[in-house]
C-alpha cells in the first residue's frame, strides 16, 4: 500500500484543541517532526483538518 510522509511545518499554539489533538494522533510533537503513515482514508481525513498545519508528500 501506499504511504505519505506528513511534516508539522507550523506550531501547535492558539489552534482548536481538535486540530492539537488531530497532531498529537498523527504522531507529530513538534515543528519539523516528520512522520510516514498508511495513504488511508483515514489519515487523508486527518490530514486535511490540520492542512494548513503540515506537508504531506508520497513516499515511493
């Protein structure tokens, strides 16, 4: 299956608890924290409540 590598590229500081919270569940902790989920539906859905948040690219 496919994967995508997600990166927190702004601070967590002043969202809504639920975009905090949609971090903390994708694994990031920190600016520049990068990690490689599962191209689910799922963690699409994540990854769009936090989009303005992150970078996802694919990983091949």
């Amino acid at each position: 299956m496919a994967q995508i590598k997600v990166t927190q590229l702004r601070s967590s500081i002043g969202v809504k608890p639920n975009q905090r919270a949609t971090l903390r569940a994708l694994g990031l902790k920190r600016i520049n924290d990068t990690v490689v989920q599962e191209d689910r539906p799922e963690i699409r859905g994540m990854v769009q409540t936090v989009t303005h948040l992150v970078a996802v690219e694919e990983v091949k």
